[in-house]
C-alpha cells in the first residue's frame, strides 16, 4: 500500500546535500513510487529559495541544474494542495503551511527533523486528530521497508 507523506523542506534539502543519508533513500523512494509525497507552492519556495542562498551553495557545491532537477522531480511527481495560511498552531508560522499542506493532502505522515513540529504537544494532538502522524526520516524508512 503507497502512502501520503508530506516531506519537510530540511528533509529535501538533506536529500540533496548528501546523496548517500536516510533523506536521500526517502528521496529514492519517492522516485520509484513508494509513497506519495503532498506539497503546496509555500513549501516548494521555501526549497528553492533555501537551496539558492549562496552559503548553502557554495558549501555543498550545490549547482542550479542540481535544484532545478529536485524541483521538476517534486513537481512533476508530488501531489499539489492549495494551502491558505489559516492555520495557526506553531511558534513559526511556515511550520503551520507544513501542517495544513498535510490536513489538505490528506497525509497519513509527516516526516521532519523539526524539533518545534516533533516535539510539541499541542502540535501533535492536532495532528492525530486529522489522522496524521509526525515520523523522522528513519522511522518512516522502517515503516515502509
């Protein structure tokens, strides 16, 4: 059975930065159908506008073709919400366009490294009460083999 994740900006980024960690194999998955990944424009920005500033660039020698490919694969294989920034439940408010992309994408999972999103109890009571679980990138690869 495929799954509906939404996948986090650090994750994305993680993926690209290091071809060879648990957010690259996530990646894989993605590319090969294993789950479906929910996104909306807020976060595909958010990729993009990270990925472009020069210190994460420069550091990880990372070229616009390198995001430009991320992007067109997210596009192209992702399914698209429409978001409209009426949630407002986290200390940061791109972290509530993360959660009502997964609310309006109907996501069974959430899969971060955000401490605010993980680790918040009022972040994950609203959560499981629209059905959706907040799993690391390890966890998630367990779950789906």
């Amino acid at each position: 059975m495929v799954v509906k994740a939404v996948i986090d900006t650090n994750i994305w980024i993680s993926a690209l930065i290091n071809p060879f960690g648990h957010p690259a194999r996530l990646k894989k998955h993605f590319e090969n159908g294993d789950l479906i990944a929910v996104i909306s424009e807020p976060i595909l920005n958010e990729i993009a506008d990270v990925l472009s500033r020069p210190r994460i660039k420069d550091k990880y020698d990372i070229t616009f073709e390198d995001i430009q490919e991320l992007l067109s694969l997210i596009e192209e294989k992702a399914e698209h919400v429409l978001v409209s920034g009426s949630i407002n439940i986290c200390r940061d408010k791109d972290d509530d366009l993360i959660i009502e992309t997964a609310i309006k994408g109907n996501a069974k999972y959430l899969i971060t490294r955000d401490d605010d999103v993980k680790f918040d109890k009022k972040v994950s009571v609203f959560l499981s009460q629209h059905g959706i679980s907040v799993l690391t990138v390890a966890k998630f690869l367990k779950l789906i083999g």
